[in-house]
C-alpha cells in the first residue's frame, strides 16, 4: 500500500523532536515527497505493464521482452479475449481504467481542497499556524484510510464505470474500425497511400472533426442521463466547445504513436491507457459543471 497522508493537526506541543517552525515545515515537504514519488511508481508501472506489450508486439522485436511469467500468461490471456470477444473486452478494459483515472482525481481533488482548508482561514485569509502544524501521523494511517474510503464519491466513480462500458469503450471501438474502412474504402485511400505521413494527417485530421467532438458530447450526455440531470444538454452548452479543444490539444500528439505504430486490435487498449489523464480531466469537468448542491 502507497498509504495516504494523515489530516490530523499536530499541535506545537505534541510535536517533540521539532525545534522550529521552519522545521516542521520541511518535515511536512519530505513525507508528502516520499507519498507523492511512491504513487507516481505505482502509476509507472501500470502504465509500463500496459504499454510494453502492445509496443513490443507492434515494433516487432521478434518476441516480447523478458515478462515475469504471471504477467506474460495475463498478457497471452489478455489477447486471447479481444480475438474471441473484442467488444466486451475492450468495453471492460474501458470501465476499469476510466474507474481508477476517476479515483486517481478525486484523491487529486481532495488533497487540493485539504491544503486550501488548511492554508486559509473562515475569513479566507492566510493561516500561518494551520500551514505550520499540518503533518503526517503515522498513529493514525488506518483511521485516515477508513476516512478516505467513506468520503471517496463512489457513485460518480459508477457512473464512470458505467460510461466507460456503455459508450466510451465501444465508441472507441467502432470508431478505429470505422476510420480505417474511411480511409481504405472511399475518395480518401488516394491520400493514405501516397506517404505514411499523408496517412497520418488523415486518419489524425478524420478524428479530430469527427470524432472528438462527438465523443465528447455523448460522454456529457450520458454523465447527465445517469446523474437524472433536468437538461441533459446543459453541460453540453456550459462545458462542450471548451473540452474539444481541450481534447485537440491532447489528443492528435497520442494518436501519432497510435496511428502509427500501434496495430489496429490494440489501439483501443493504448487509447484506455492514455485516457488515464484524459478521464480524470472529463471527470473534474464534469463534476465542474454539476450544480453546487450537488
């Protein structure tokens, strides 16, 4: 377990073994360090397990890379449900990411509303003795825990589950194999074969009109529909056109690598992967335009 920081305030008195203010400080800076730089391992390595296999088998080095045998035989068993069920696959593979993406936010989302808390006071100004006294208690992990499970959103994180099953997951799906019938089978196949680079202006120009736009006016949608919001079109007015160019300043640089190198089966799985950012981002927009009583 990465563990996470302890909300107790420990007051001056109870801090023994720290002569200053500035020390305690400087205390507070290290243990939030060493469980930031523990989360980010834990995040590299679920990005690093995801992506090697899909980046060896589609560079064709003849064979993946030395894998502990656990994770080649999930990886071989992996492959072996999107040959037999691609639609249910890459829909699952969509709903656990966008799940964890979702709680990565929230936990981004908490501790940013804590230190605000902690930094100002009711009158909103500075609180010097709350910044100060503010540190880590080891004592007190498991309470901290319990308390984070109980004020994790865990029905925004359904909701997120259930989109990225519903819609985001086959969207995707449909849309790769969509995109490539586009560019083989119409007017457009002339620019696709004369270079690489053509082929990728193309397919990257097709999904950043098409796509991206629609995508992400369905994912406010069903947000809306599954939340019993009055007017399903009101993020869509508050939240649409500033999130597509969110999304055409994200995503043309992934799908370079994806459209690319990245073979057709898998590009779904490498765009779950990146979505890991791009997720959280929906989900914090989201949430953003929800009303406040909400």
């Amino acid at each position: 377990q990465t563990g996470s920081r302890s909300e107790d305030f420990c007051t001056s008195g109870m801090m023994s073994g720290f002569s200053s203010l500035d020390e305690r400080r400087q205390r507070c800076k290290e243990n939030d360090g060493r469980l930031a730089q523990r989360k980010l391992g834990v995040l590299l390595c679920l990005i690093a397990f995801t992506c090697h296999p899909v980046a060896s088998s589609a560079l064709s080095f003849g064979g993946p890379i030395s894998l502990q045998p656990v994770a080649l035989g999930a990886w071989e068993w992996y492959k072996t449900c999107l040959l037999e069920r691609p639609l249910l696959t890459k829909s699952t593979t969509a709903a656990v990411l966008s799940s964890v993406s979702d709680a990565m936010t929230q936990t981004v989302e908490r501790r940013a509303n804590n230190s605000n808390n902690n930094h100002l006071g009711i009158d909103g100004k500075k609180n010097e003795t709350a910044v100060a006294v503010t540190c880590p208690s080891s004592s007190s992990s498991v309470a901290l825990k319990q308390k984070e499970f109980l004020a994790h959103n865990w029905v925004r994180t359904i909701h997120i589950f259930i989109t990225g099953f519903c819609y985001s997951g086959p969207m995707a799906h449909f849309w790769y194999q969509t995109l490539e019938q586009l560019c083989q089978h119409t007017v457009l196949q002339k620019l696709v074969v004369i270079s690489p680079w053509t082929a990728l202006g193309t397919r990257s120009i097709l999904d950043a009109l098409l796509f991206s736009p629609t995508t992400v006016a369905g994912y406010f949608v069903v947000r809306s529909l599954l939340e019993r919001q009055p007017d399903p079109t009101a993020k869509l007015r508050a939240a649409w056109a500033k999130t597509v160019v969110s999304a055409w300043k994200f995503w043309p640089l992934v799908n370079v690598v994806s459209f690319t190198v990245v073979p057709l089966p898998y590009r779904v799985l490498y765009a779950n992967v990146m979505s890991l950012l791009w997720t959280g981002y929906l989900s914090f927009v989201n949430q953003k335009t929800n009303k406040p009583e909400q």
